[in-house]
C-alpha cells in the first residue's frame, strides 16, 4: 500500500510547508486596509455642566 511508504509523502507535507511560509506571507504582509486609523489626540475633551433646570 503506498500509504505506508512516507517518502513521497514527506517531502510533499515539506514542499508544501515550504510554499505556505516563503510564498504567502509576504503576500499577507502586503495587504493594505481600506481604512487606515487615524491616531487620536491624547487630551481629555473638556465638558460642559449642563444648566437645565431639574424641578
């Protein structure tokens, strides 16, 4: 049974890893997003106290 056999099976399983960790992340890596975030100032917003009346 050529199951068995694991030499043509290794080196597919090692050829095949090779391919996924030399071909596909920098591919990966090189995806830009549509939407960059923009950085967020670091103060505090200020707030106004509401001056509704409450009765």
């Amino acid at each position: 049974m050529p199951q068995l056999n694991p030499a043509p099976w290794f080196a597919i399983l090692i050829f095949t890893w090779l391919v996924f960790l030399t071909i596909i992340p920098p591919k990966v890596l090189a995806h830009q997003f549509p939407n960059d975030p923009t950085l967020q100032s670091t103060q505090k917003p200020t707030t106004d106290p509401w001056i509704w009346p409450w009765h």
